[in-house]
C-alpha cells in the first residue's frame, strides 16, 4: 500500500505517530493510499525548524523572493499535466477541471511575482519640523494554512504565495482527502530556490490542526473548509492571540430574470451546479427564476442539458462533465438530503440516485439530480448539499427573489441573469454576499482582486489572495523618525572634515 507521509526540511520525512487515514480512488472506492497523521510532537517540530529559516528568508530582499516565485510558476507551468494528475485521481474531477485547479493557484504564484510593489510602505516627508514620518510591511514570521479537499492544488497556493513572498515560513496542513498534491508543489518550490524548511507540509487531522491552533510560534491561520470548523478554528486562533481569516461553506444562488436570455441561462446553470459533481464552494446550488412563466421555460431548458452530463471516471477521457463524489459518506449524505426533499414535498424532476456507472460500480458517483418547487423551510434549501443536486426555488418578483439570497445564511457567491442594466446594478449594490456576477455563473475574482464570502461563508476581515492577503501575512510598523539640525549647519563642514 502506497503511504504518503510530511515534507519537513525540504525532504519526505516518515510519520512517527503511528496513525494514519485512508486515501481512496473515488471513482473505483478503493483505497489507493494511506496518509501518515502527525502527532503534536511531529507537529511542533516541523514549527521549530520553520522559525528558524524564516529568520533568513525574511531577510532576503523581496526581489529575490519574488524571483523563487518566478521559477515556482514556470516549474507548475512545465508540470501542469503531472499535478492535474495527481489531483484528479485523489479527487475524482476530471482532468480539465484538474487543470482548472492548478491554473487558478497558478494565477495567485504570477500576482506574487510582484510582491515586492504590494510590500511597499508609505512615505510621508515633513510630518513636523525636521520629521519624517514611514511605515513599513513586515512579515508575521510562521503562519499556517489549512486546506479543504475540493481544490487540492488551488487554495494550497493561495496561502503559500502571498505568505512565503512577504517573507513568512508556512506549515501547510492539507485535507487528508487529496494530501498529495501539497507534497509535489512543496518539491517544486524547492526546485525553484525556496529555502528548506520554509514550506513544511504536514499532514494530519484534529490532532495536527489543534496544534496549530495552540502554538504559541504560529502567527496566523488561514483556513478554507466547511462552515462549522471554519466558525471553530476562527474561535480558537483569536482567543489564542492569532491572526486568523476562516473561509465557510456556500449556498450561492442564482436570480433568472424574465428578460434574461433563458437558453444562455440554462446553460450557465448545468455548468455551475453540476461541474465539479458540484462540490466547489462557488457552485450555484439554488435557481431562482422569477415568475411563473420564467420558471416553467427555465425547468424546460434545464432538463435535456441535464440528462445530456456524461459522468465518469476521469481516465474516461475530456468528454466526461463530472466525477464522482469524494467518499462514500458524501454519497449517501446527498442520497439521504434528496429523500428528504421529496419527503418535504419538493419535486424531483431529475433523480440522479441510481447511476452505476460499468466497471465502477463502487466508485462514490451521483447522477445529476433537479429539483423544483423547493421551499426556504425544506432541508435541501437550508443545507449545503456540496453535490451533483440544483434546487429551484420560484420567485414571484425581483424583491422577493432578492430577499430570498439576502436572508440566507451563506453569503459567497450569487449571480443575476437578465438584459436590464438597472435591475442587474440594483442587485450588485444590495445584496448582502461577497462576489457577485451579473450574466455570469461563477465569479471568482482574478488573482490581482481578492476572494471572499460574507455572513457564514467567511469569518475575519480580510480576504484570500489580492491586496489583502499581502496585509493579512504582515504586520505594520509605522515609525516616527526626527534628525536634529545642527552639524551640517553649525561648523558641520569642520566637524566632517575632522573626521
Ligand atoms: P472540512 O471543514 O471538513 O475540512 C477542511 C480542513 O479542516 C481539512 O484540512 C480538515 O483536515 C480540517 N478539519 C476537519 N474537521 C476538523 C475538526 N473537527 N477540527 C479541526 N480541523 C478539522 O471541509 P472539506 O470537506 O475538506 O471541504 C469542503 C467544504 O469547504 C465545503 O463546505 C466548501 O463550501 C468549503 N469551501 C469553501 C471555500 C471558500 O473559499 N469559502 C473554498 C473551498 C471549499
């Protein structure tokens, strides 16, 4: 059996705590691997080294940080295939949408190619008399990520970049999901000049992710999960003295206008409810089409694009639309969360429940599933299902279906189709959620933006990448600084030349 162990010091160190967590092939339900799970004392160890070589990469200059940045890029570039992958056969995406993955952390390593101009302090000349007045960008000094299983290459870079450029040292606690691919990035980061030590990656569960929460070396967490543990290790780090931004889950919906081109629409819909087996944090997991009418010509579009998604392993080739799900417990919770909606008395219209899928017949795989008629109260609408399920919830106007997203506890993602300008900016004004896209389905943020939810989908008061993750990885110094006149002025020429 394959194991997958730390990468401490700039090598592959064995777990010494004995105990381990199964990592399986979605696709078939074998386990493929087993991952080591880190003890405190491996834990505080792999702390210990990372802050003793940050001291020396804090002092390199931030040019040449930069630089590691530069050749860490081309090296995730010249290895896209081979990191696609390894996060395809962890996860179960396809491997376009592995690409995917690794493209957009990529996106975040070219933004940190400039970290030196995001480091930048401010100058202000003649505070007072004979006073200047500056600040500066120092980093934190070890700082940690903890990363969920649905964007095994992406939200790892997302934390490394902008940590490691401002000069931080990182210990990366990937999901014990998809831990390989943390490991073939930290290798590459080495290949590409990162001192040893300033990118530990341990792998681990509670226990790891406890430790870091306690240690008093950790100076902030940046963490990407489910909204119940992002709540708690937001809790913990803050009492414990830290810097922490706790990225949530997501119920994002989308407003279908009747003016909006309903074919486009349907078609932006499939792609962001179901791609992914919808397990991303920006799915669109809720449609909202406003009217009657809308709806019913909606649901009429939806369901041959639907049962058109080709699911499957990704070894199927590119023309498969989704995976499976990550574990067989995923599988049978969005089971269960769809008999719970056609109890509730919502309308299944697209039952994905029974798709076997020949030759893997144990893989963890759900059939796209649709739903109409769901009401605010059933638990298909109050859950975050994170699978292959898109619930319609009709709306009979603008305001209602506005109020619907804003009385929502989850507030990532939304999107409004429609051809008014008026109603779209009404919409991006108001509603209370973090990104917002107007006649576009899943609207990330480019990497020179930044990413992040609002309400129970994020916890801290700075987002992911973008300018403010250059602010979350440091901490301000300003100083007041004053030369007395007197030398240059008073016999100074002498006093110089005496010298
Ligand atoms: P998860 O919360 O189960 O795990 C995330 C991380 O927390 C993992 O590293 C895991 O080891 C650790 N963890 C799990 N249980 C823990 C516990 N009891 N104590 C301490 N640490 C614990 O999340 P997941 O299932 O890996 O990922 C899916 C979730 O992540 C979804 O809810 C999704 O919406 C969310 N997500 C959010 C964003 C965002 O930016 N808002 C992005 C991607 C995923």
């Amino acid at each position: 059996m394959k194991e997958i162990h730390h990468w401490i010091d700039g090598k592959e160190v064995k777990g010494t705590s004995g105990r381990f967590s199964d990592v399986y092939n979605p696709a078939t339900g074998e386990v493929q691997a087993r991952v080591a799970l880190a003890s405190r004392d491996e834990l505080d160890a792999a702390i210990a080294s990372a802050e003793k070589a940050q001291v020396e990469w804090a002092a390199t200059n931030p040019q040449r940080r930069a630089r590691v940045m530069m050749k860490f890029g081309q090296l995730i570039n010249e290895n896209m295939d081979m990191l696609a992958e390894l996060v395809s056969s962890e996860h179960g995406k396809t491997l376009p949408d592995g690409r995917g993955d690794v493209q957009r952390g990529l996106e975040v390593i070219e933004l940190c190619m400039g970290a030196p101009a995001m480091l930048k302090g401010e100058f202000t000349d003649n505070a007072g008399p004979g006073i200047d007045l500056y600040s500066m960008r120092q980093p934190l000094g070890v700082v940690a990520g903890i990363t969920p299983f649905n964007f095994p290459a992406m939200i790892p870079l997302w934390k490394m970049g902008p940590a490691l450029s401002a000069g931080n040292a990182m210990i990366l606690k990937p999901s014990e999901r998809c831990p390989s691919t943390s490991i073939a990035l930290a290798k590459l980061a080495q290949e590409a000049g990162l001192p040893d030590g300033v990118l530990q990656v341990v792998n681990g569960d509670k226990e790891a992710v406890d430790g870091i929460l306690d240690h008093p070396t950790i100076q902030a967490v940046g963490f990407v999960g489910s909204t119940p543990i992002a709540q708690y290790i937001y809790g913990r780090a803050a009492t414990n003295g830290k810097r922490a931004q706790c990225f949530g889950g997501a119920k994002n919906h989308m407003l279908i206008m009747p003016d909006a081109d309903l074919d486009k629409a349907a078609d932006a819909l499939v792609g962001a409810g179901f791609g992914a087996a919808g397990e991303r944090c920006m799915a669109i997991s809720v449609a909202v089409p406003v009217g009657e009418k809308t709806a019913d010509a909606l649901i009429e579009r939806l369901v041959p694009r639907i049962e058109k998604l080709k699911v499957g392993p990704y070894t199927a080739g590119d023309d498969v639309d989704f995976g499976p799900v990550i574990t067989k417990a995923a599988q049978e919770r969005i089971n269960r969360l769809i008999a719970s909606g056609v109890d509730a008395g919502a309308e299944l219209v697209v039952d994905g429940r029974d798709l076997k899928i020949q030759g893997y017949e144990d893989g963890f795989f759900c059939g796209p599933s649709l739903f109409d008629r769901v009401t605010p109260d059933m638990e298909i609408y109050k859950e975050e299902i994170f699978g292959p399920v898109l619930s319609t919830v009709r709306a009979q106007n603008y305001d209602e279906a506005l109020k619907l997203v804003m009385d929502n506890e989850y507030g990532n993602g939304t999107a409004i189709y429609t051809a008014d300008g008026d109603t779209a900016r009404d919409f991006a004004s108001r509603v209370n959620v973090g990104m917002v896209g107007v006649n576009f389905p899943i609207p990330v943020p480019l990497s020179y933006y930044t990413f992040g939810g609002w309400k129970k989908s994020g916890f801290g008061d700075l987002n992911q990448y973008g300018p403010d993750a250059f602010r979350f990885y440091t901490k301000t110094k300003t100083v007041t600084e004053r030369w007395f006149s007197g030398i240059k002025d008073e016999g100074g020429g002498l006093y110089f030349k005496a010298m």
